[in-house]
C-alpha cells in the first residue's frame, strides 16, 4: 500500500514538472512579446503561498496538476496572435538547429 502511494506521488509531481515546461514556455513567450501576464500559478485548491510581482501574480497552491498563465484580457485576442506566431518562428528556429547539430 505504501509503495502505491509513493509512485502515485511520484506520478503526480512528474505530470506536475511536465505541465510546469509546458505553461512555462507560454510564459515566457509572452513575457518576450511584451504580453502581460496577470497570473502565474502552480496547481490548484487552496493558496499555499503568493506574492505580487510588478505585473504578475505568483502562486503556490496545494495539488500540482494544473498550471494557470492568464493574460492580461487588454487587446487578448491580438496579441495572443502575435505570440502564436512567434511560437511558430521559434519552433522553425529550433528545427533547424536540430537538424544542423
């Protein structure tokens, strides 16, 4: 029975770690489109920690199977754009690299 808990929670920290690549990467694409982010948090349930960044809202909450990246919702539709196609740049840019190395 403890050796299932232990996997499950190395289950839930693994999906935790992977979602945390993925929303960081829409993070910082936006964050390098001049996009503000509202809202940056780990997780889901009750707040465990917080704090207020100059544009930002940072927080920790108690189970990590969900990261939040919310955007200011100023000219959204726009922007969210603008970041689109710079992911596909950087995804092209990063192909090639691969494929040169």
């Amino acid at each position: 029975m403890i050796s299932f808990l232990i996997n499950a929670i190395k289950i839930i920290f693994l999906l935790g770690f992977l979602i945390f690549i993925h929303e960081g990467g829409h993070f910082l694409v936006a964050k390098a489109c001049k996009i503000k982010v509202k809202e940056f948090a780990i997780g889901f349930g009750p707040t465990i920690w917080k704090k207020q960044g100059k544009e930002t809202k940072y927080a920790l909450r108690l189970i990590p199977l969900r990261w939040i990246c919310k955007y200011a919702s100023e000219k959204k539709n726009a922007q969210m754009s603008k970041v689109l196609l710079a992911q596909q740049v950087y995804l092209k840019e990063l192909l090639l690299c691969l494929q040169e190395g």
